[in-house]
C-alpha cells in the first residue's frame, strides 16, 4: 500500500468510517468533506467520462480548475455509470460497504436507481443515508431541481440581506450549500452517535431541503412574525435584529473598511466612552437601542477622520470589538491566521504546492489532516472496487469494457 493510501482514514477523530457520496456540485459533497478532514474514508462516485460538474466550477490555471482541488481532497475518486443495471449493481455493493450512503439525486432518480431509503435500508439496515434535495423527500416537489441559491431565497436569509430601497443580495459564495453540507455532517455524526449507543438501531433517513439549515440558523424571525406580526426586512450591515446595538461597517480615512460590533451592553457603553458620549445616557439596553443611530453616526465620522491602523489601535485599548473587513490577499498575510495555522501548503499533482484551508475545526488530541487535493477522475477505481469492494480482476475488467467504471 502506498503512502497515500495509508493516510486516508489514519488521522482524525473519524478513523473507519466508511462514506460513499452519490452526490454532486457542492451540498453532498461538502458534508462529505467534513468527515474526510477528520479521516474517514469518502468514496465519491462520478459518472465515467465526465465526471462532477464540481470538476469544471470556479477559476482555473493552466486548465486546471481550481475549486475541485479544495471540494475533492481526501476523496477517493471512483467512476460508475448507474444507468446501466451492472453499474446499479456494484452501486449497491458500495452501499453494503458503507457505513454512510450521502445522495443528492432527485427522488425519482434515486428510486428507479435503488439509492432511496427503502432500498439503502434493505441493503444495509445499519446504513445513515443521508438525502438531500431541492425541497425535501416529504414534500409535494421532492422531484424538483434545486440548487443553493433557491434554498437562500427561501430560508428568509436572502429578504434581510442588502440595504433599505435595494435589492435583497445573495452572499458571496454558496452559502446554502455550504450551511447545508454542515448540517448534514452534524446530523450524520448524530444519527451514528445513536448507532453506537442503542443496540436496536434500525438505520436512520436524515431529510434535508436546501433552504432549511439558513432557515433554523435565523432564530427569531419565526417568533417574531408569529407573536408581533411584523416582517423584519433588510437592514445594511446593522442587521434587523440585532444582538445589541452597534453593528455596522464603516471607512476609515484611508479607505479601508472596518466593522464594529457588539453583544453586550457594556460593549456599547465602551463605543459611548470612545466617541465622548455620556455613559449614564446608554446605560441600559433601552436606552442603547433608542440612541443606536447617534452610536452609528458618531462611529461613522469617528472612523472617517482617522486611518484604519489608528481605528484599531484605538478599538483595542477602548475594548471596542471591530476588525479589518479582511480580502483573501489579506487573509494570506494576516498573522492570526498564520498562528492559528488555518492554512496549509499540499503537493498537488498538476499545480505543484498550493495552499488551501487547513483541517477546521482543530482536534489537539487527534487532528485531521489535508493528504491529498481533489483526485483524478477514477483515480482509486482500482483501490475501491478491487481492494476495498474485493471485485476480481475479471470482473473489473468487464465492467471497465463495457465503459461501466
């Protein structure tokens, strides 16, 4: 076994555990990454030829895509065509391999292929299986296309992101995907912390729609709308309800952005100092929520006549909590960054070293580690399917001839 393959699996809190990943672009396959960060082994299954639509996202160097490099690594890459029954089969040999089936197809397509709950469950009665979609299984558009961005729209996110008078505004990367690949990990984990405990554990089917992780993240706007019948709508950088009353953004002298926020009320008593304000008039929450837009003016000329790295030298003696609005380029040189060794540099094998984020959150005891940036395509054909699934050479040979890996 080479040093690659003794890696997988070796580091982390995951060790052992067995994923395969019928799943594309970025929701699926991000859950998927959380756990081969902390070292189980992720089998992600692409059609032959093609691949990933992952594969082709996002800027490229040299015609090498870039984003599939982070979206792939610590996978082994498999193909398979499931539109042939030979194809299906061996799809199923996965599934009894797997201790986690993730699936992303459209319930039609995942019933006539035999990846839906019932047929998972009949092949593997331990199996997680984790289904995510456009709308969820359960709903009268289960067979619905979806993608991130619809499920922001939906969550309610999309309605309170932006400024007064303007149009709602999407953040800037996929952020329903992403929000959605977390809660899918989070639930995986869950669902086999049970297996481990309850002796008559039966599977278990976790049902997720791509708006609902932004949804259940956004705590009060349900409440709200239900007991005082209002809408909160978009707010700018101050948010519509807020944690307490200073949040906003704002330009130094020298151009440079910097937001200030706070959480508590003495944290907005020490933006009151700063600014010469009278203390005893933001004393309390009230008070602070009634002077908020005095608070947000004082900040905004405050910033305006200094320059950022007076800004922040200022803040920090005042105990006034802000920070730089930080680009990648300044992320690349920041110190606390550095410290915290959120970046890494990985060997990859068509652009040589790259740097990337490292294995988030940190385990001190038992850390994840990056191996590998995302796979060739088919690359472990023959590690999974001859080693790991124990096909002959016979077998994988007809299945390569007849274009099925």
């Amino acid at each position: 076994m080479t040093f690659e393959q003794q890696q997988t699996g070796g580091r982390g809190q995951l060790r052992g555990l067995k994923v395969v990943e019928f799943a594309h672009v970025v929701a699926g396959p991000l859950a998927g990454s959380m756990l081969a960060d902390q070292g189980a082994d992720v089998v992600h299954v692409e059609p032959p030829g093609v691949g990933d639509a992952a594969r082709a996202m996002g800027p490229s160097k040299d015609g090498h895509p870039l984003w599939f490099k982070v979206a792939g690594r610590n996978k082994r890459s498999v193909t398979l065509d499931l539109r042939q029954e030979s194809g299906r089969q061996v799809a199923q040999r996965l599934v009894a391999w797997a201790d986690v089936v993730i699936v992303t197809l459209r319930q039609g397509r995942l019933r006539a292929w035999g990846l839906d709950w019932e047929s998972v469950h009949q092949i593997n009665p331990k199996a997680v299986l984790l289904q995510i979609s456009g709308f969820g299984a359960t709903s009268s558009r289960a067979d619905e296309p979806g993608f991130g961005k619809v499920g922001e729209a939906r969550s309610g996110v999309v309605h309170l992101t932006g400024f007064p008078d303007t149009p709602p505004v999407h953040t800037g990367f996929s952020h329903g995907d992403a929000v959605t690949g977390l809660m899918g990990a989070y639930a995986i984990l869950a669902a086999l912390h049970r297996r481990d405990h309850d002796p008559d554990f039966d599977g278990e089917w976790i049902d997720l729609a791509l708006f609902e992780p932004l949804f259940r993240l956004v705590e009060w706007q349900v409440i709200v709308h239900d007991q005082l019948g209002s809408t909160p709508g978009r707010s700018g950088n101050q948010l519509a309800v807020a944690p307490a009353a200073v949040i906003n953004t704002y330009r130094s002298k020298d151009g440079e952005w910097i937001t200030v926020t706070s959480a508590t009320p003495r944290s907005v008593r020490n933006v009151a100092k700063l600014l010469g304000f009278d203390e005893a008039e933001f004393a309390t929450v009230p008070q602070q929520f009634a002077g908020r837009a005095r608070l947000d003016d004082g900040l905004r000329a405050w910033v305006a006549e200094r320059t950022a790295a007076a800004c922040l030298e200022a803040f920090t003696r005042a105990e006034v909590v802000a920070s730089p609005v930080l680009s990648a380029a300044d992320i690349a040189e920041d110190p606390v960054y550095a410290e915290r060794e959120d970046i890494v540099t990985i060997d990859d094998a068509d652009l040589g070293p790259v740097r990337m984020q490292s294995v988030i959150p940190h385990f001190h005891q038992r850390p994840g580690v990056v191996w590998r940036t995302g796979p060739a395509l088919g690359q472990d054909n023959h590690l999974v399917y001859r080693d790991w699934l124990g096909l002959d050479e016979e077998e994988l040979t007809d299945l390569e001839k007849h274009g099925v890996v």
